[in-house]
C-alpha cells in the first residue's frame, strides 16, 4: 500500500443539514458512518446512508489499474486502488491523486456544496492518455446510518431512467438516490458481500455488511473531466445543481462553477478552526443548531451551548448565535433545556442539571458582544430567568437550590452532569450532591442575571460565600470534586478531575483568586495536563483508566475515568493565564506552550478537526469522534484569546 494511502485520517464534508460524506485518505472504509453520500431526512436527524461507496478502475491502453480498495472480512484488500495512491489533499476539499502504469496520473477530487444534501465527485487526467476510461460501480444500501446492511430481496436495483438522469428507489420509506453524470450507464445488478469495517471491530460492534451495486457507469476522458453528481431527492435545491430536470441534468460541466462558488465561500474563513466549525452549524427546521460531533452525534443542548460560544461568537459567527439562541430560548421546561432531541422525533431528554447553565453563559456572551437588538435581549433574559426560577425552585431529579445557595442535583440512576456515561443501569460517575463545576455554572448564572434584576443577588452572595467556605481541600490544595455527596450533608468526593478549573477559567467569573487560584491550576496542570487536554481523572486515583478500548461496556467504563477531553483545554489555559496576570508575554507563552501543541492534532485523526476524547497516557491515541464542535468550539475560543485573532 503507498505510504500516502493512510486509514487512521479521515476527511469530513458536511451539507449544513446534518448530512455529510466522510471516509479515509486510504479511500479504504473502516466505519459503518463512511459514505459517499449520507442525508438527513428530517435535517439534522433521521440520517440515511443512501451511497456508502464505489470502486472504480481507470483503463488505459498502457494498462492502467484501480483507483479504489475495498476490505472484506477477514481481512482481504481488493481491488489494490490503495498503492497507486500518490497525495491527498485535504484544502480545500478531499482530493486524491493516482499514479497509473506508465505514468499516467489521475485526479479524483469530491465535495458537498453547503445547504444541499447532495456530493460531487470529478476525475481528471493531468497527463495526457488517447483512449484512457473510467468505469464506476457504485455501492448502496439505504439505510439507517447506525445500522448495517444486508443482502436480501427487497433490494430494488433498476433505475428509473430520464435522459442522463438515473433514480434508485431502493426501499419504500428511504429517501431515493438520484444521480447525473456525463457517462453511460449499464445496468448489471449484484451484491457485495463482507465488507469489513475495521474501526468497528475495534469498538467491539458489528462490523461486516453486504451492499448492493446495480450497475457500472463509463466516462471516456477523451471528451473531458468525468463528473457524477448524487444526491437525495427531495433534497434542497441548490442553485448550480439540476436536481428536478424532466430530461437531462443540462451541462453537467457547470459543476465548474459550483466548484469554484464553494470554494470561494471556504477561502472566505480566516482560519482552518473557523473552517472546521462550519461543519457544525446546521438547519433545525426554520433555525440552526449544532451538531455535536460526526461522525454519530445529533446537536445535544450541553454540547451546543459550550462550542457555540467559540464556534460562534469567538469564530464571527453572530447571526448564527442569535438564530440557536432564539430557537432554545423557548425550549425551557421547568428551568431545564433538553440534552438531546432523538434522532427518530421521540420526546426531548431533559437529563441533563448542567445545558441550562451553559444556555445562560452563551446568552451573556452573545448579548455582551452588542448583536442583540432590545426584542432579542428581552426574549433571551426571559429564557435565563426560566432557567433560574425553575432550579431555585426545584425541578426534575432533585435539582434545587439549597438554603447555603449552591445547587444540589442528582438523583440514583440518573447521569447529570457532562460526566454521563451510563452502560445499562450502572451511572458510571453518578456525581450526586453539589459538584464544583455545576456551582460554578450556577453562581455565574446568578451573577449575569443579576445585571438586571437584584432577585438573584442574595442567592449569589450565600452561594459565593458557600463555595468558598466549602469546597476548598487544603490536605490536596484542590478543590472537592463534589460535597454532600448523595445529598449527605458533609459528604466530599476528594477524587482529583478536571472539572474544578471552571472556578478559575472558562467562566466570566472566577470564584477563587489569589494563591488558591494558583494552587487548582498547578495541581490540575501536574496531574490532568496532556497535550491533548486534561485527563478526566488523575493517574492513581481509583478507578483511573490509562486507555479508552475495548466493547461498549469497557469503552463506556472509562469516558470519564482517564479519558482525554480537548474541550477542557479552553477553561484550563484561561485559567494558566488567569493566576499569571494575563500579559502578553503569558498570553505568548501560553500559545506555544498549549496551543500549538493542541493545533497540530488538525492534521491527525479527523483532518481539519479536533478529536472528541483521546487515551489518558502516551501517545494520547485519538478516540471517540474524529469530528468534534465543543472540541473545534473552545480551540477557537482559546485561540482568540490567546492571539487576539
């Protein structure tokens, strides 16, 4: 295989629908997400796996050869596309070029015009070859994105056919798969068995699949570049692509144009982070939301409300803030936002103590940045007050604010704060009683309310005076993770995490100065730092897991036990420059000393991107989701405050 034909990078197009295109620099799929041709139903959710792939040889009368691999279980590689792989370029789209016997080079280049659940896909000659041919089978399955597919009956291959114009109506129910292209087609359907998804396998999960392939299209580059474009129909119409045509799709070399308009719309962003969190945003009916991470994630509240802050206000992204605040705002159902919408329109889930008071921090943000007009502030403000009212109140899970001012929540078998991993019944860190991040949230809350209404005041102020009095561990120099575990009142977790650097950075207010300020960033910095970001348990501690492997159980055993989150990195560095001064010599060594190292990740793993988890010990290995907002999010975040820029 060529050295550039690598399996452990992986490229993301997303349409700004919750849809994508995604798979390897090896071209080689290794999950059951990678796919040509991936579209939200009913954008973002009820995604569809419609093209999972093609193969695809180049013949030539100097023989040419493949220019894609397939495995199959148990392991084979077929065709050997792979080894004539000479470059990948990720900028500003994924584009592959194929060294072919005799020299004869060929440009594949693949990308998702924003806004329509659609991908185009162009080959190109860049030496010239009398006679050279490119024959395509593509791959289907049309099903859900989380499932896998097999052979069986029901299968339709036959195309309705209108001029260059194919359109496949694999299942009832499934959104049909309508292609164009410059190229004849020749129906001859069969089905391809055991494709094996190695990224699978190592999760533990089903990993072989069978797919159907209805027939064979053929470009002669003698009459120029090849050009197939697919999309979902009843997809958005996108100006540049005739996706209604009765006959012909019209000069499908127009897709020139849109190649161009794209690209100029991705030079347009000042930076690879600002890029990367355009994947991110997308449309929630008349709205936008944000996805929390591709290659599986849906947009979830506690995930939005943290990356949006960078994603959006720190990447000039302001109407895009208004528009998922405003949508939110009348979410709030006794003082709590939904952490997750369900991918098939199942009720929201209201499981989380902590997505409101991220909601309330964005809001603050959003309106100090002076976009909000009065109607919006007016609006927003209500949604904050809601989300107050309804917890000092008392609502779902025990969540209430206790006389000493500080939030109580949790209840048994209930996962509610970002530490939420949950296999079967078993709440992995159940964090009941008070935890230092949630004060932290919560009195910041209170404090940005109070701006414009003194109801909160005297709450704030028992709360800053309980927080102080109580959460300090002067045996460790750290702070408590949580106190009056299980609602016991005295009751300490003492277990060292991440979780206590929100009193000092990544929050308008820090609830400590001074030398204990000092003393949480250098006990976290010494135990929790990685390149990567901070583990979310400190080696030694009980339970502390070095590596993020293995099934579903082990896997989800040690999210939050060790684990890696890059997202932290944003509190922890504001925090580092916090205790320093905040200088501009701080600010420079921060940069080199944090930053740096955190951006060279955008070219491991997901290419352009920040990882969503990575191993707890060398060489910090990525895992979780390649393609991650709150990730991208609180990088951008810290770049602009690190840089100004």
């Amino acid at each position: 295989m060529s050295r550039s034909a690598d399996e452990s990078r992986e490229w993301l197009e997303a349409d700004g629908l919750g849809g994508f295109a995604s798979g390897t620099v090896a071209g080689i799929r290794t999950r059951r997400y990678h796919a040509v041709l991936l579209a939200a139903a009913t954008p973002p959710t009820g995604r569809m796996v419609l093209v999972n792939g093609f193969d695809a040889w180049v013949e030539t009368p100097g023989g040419g050869g493949a220019i894609t691999s397939q495995r199959y279980a148990p392991g084979a590689l077929f065709p050997d596309g792979a080894r004539r792989l000479e470059r990948f370029d990720a900028e500003p789209w994924p584009r592959w070029r194929f060294l072919l016997a005799g020299g004869v080079a060929v440009d594949q280049e693949l990308f998702v015009p924003h806004g329509q659940a659609a991908v185009v896909l162009r080959w190109r000659l860049t030496t010239p070859c009398a006679g050279a041919v490119l024959r395509l089978r593509p791959f289907f399955s049309a099903r859900d994105y989380h499932a896998l597919h097999h052979e069986n009956p029901a299968f339709a291959f036959t195309p309705e056919r209108t001029g260059e114009r194919l359109v496949w109506r694999p299942y009832d129910g499934v959104p049909a798969i309508a292609s164009f292209a410059n190229a004849t087609y020749a129906h001859d359907p069969t089905w391809y068995r055991q494709f094996l998804y190695t990224a699978e396998r190592e999760r533990g999960l089903e990993c072989v699949e069978d797919l159907a392939s209805p027939g064979v299209l053929r470009w002669e580059f003698d009459r120029g570049a090849a050009v197939w474009i697919l999309c979902a129909e009843g997809a958005i119409p996108h100006p540049d692509l005739p996706l209604d045509g009765a006959t012909a799709p019209g000069d499908v070399a127009r897709c020139a144009e849109d190649l161009a308009q794209t690209e100029e719309r991705r030079r347009a962003f000042g930076s690879r982070l600002q890029r990367a969190a355009d994947a991110y945003i997308v449309r929630r009916g008349a709205g936008r939301t944000i996805i929390a991470g591709y290659p599986w994630f849906t947009d979830w509240g506690r995930d939005t409300f943290i990356a949006l802050r960078g994603l959006c206000l720190a990447g000039d992204r302001l109407d895009d803030a208004r528009a998922i605040l405003l949508a939110w705002a009348g979410a709030v159902s006794e003082g709590m936002l939904p952490n997750r919408f369900a991918d098939r329109g199942e009720a929201p889930e209201f499981n989380s103590v902590d997505a409101s008071l991220w909601y309330a921090i964005a809001v603050h943000e959003y309106v100090a940045s002076g976009h909000a007009d009065a109607g919006d502030v007016a609006t927003l403000r209500a949604a904050v007050d809601a989300i107050l009212a309804g917890y000092a109140a008392g609502t779902r899970f025990g969540i209430h604010a206790d006389a000493d001012g500080l939030l109580a929540a949790g209840a048994p078998g209930v996962q509610l704060t970002w530490m939420d991993a949950k296999i079967g019944d078993w709440v992995v860190t159940p964090r009941i009683g008070k935890p230092v991040e949630v004060q932290a949230l919560w009195l910041n809350a209170l404090a940005s309310a109070g701006q414009w209404t003194a109801r909160w005041t005297e709450m704030l102020r028992r709360g800053r005076a309980a927080f102080a009095a109580r959460f300090w561990n002067g045996e460790r120099g750290c702070l408590y993770d949580v106190v009056d575990v299980d609602h016991q009142a005295g009751r300490v977790d003492v277990a060292l995490r991440p979780n206590q650097i929100l009193a000092v950075g990544g929050l308008p207010l820090a609830l400590l100065e001074g030398a204990p300020a000092r003393a949480v960033v250098d006990s976290v910095e010494r135990a929790l730092w990685t390149p990567l970001g901070l583990r979310s348990l400190a080696p030694g501690e009980p339970g502390y897991a070095p590596r993020y492997e293995g099934d579903g159980r082990q896997r989800d055993g040690s999210y939050h036990q060790g684990t890696v989150w890059p997202w932290l990195l944003g509190p922890f560095v504001e925090a580092w420059v916090r205790v320093r001064g905040g200088g501009a010599e701080v600010r420079c060594e921060a940069s080199e000393r944090f930053l740096v190292p955190l951006l060279a990740h955008l070219d491991t793993a997901g290419i352009g991107h920040l990882s969503e988890i990575a191993d707890a010990e060398a060489p910090h290995t990525p895992r979780g989701c390649p393609f991650q907002a709150w990730s991208v999010g609180e990088a951008l975040r810290l770049q602009q405050l690190l840089t100004g820029r």
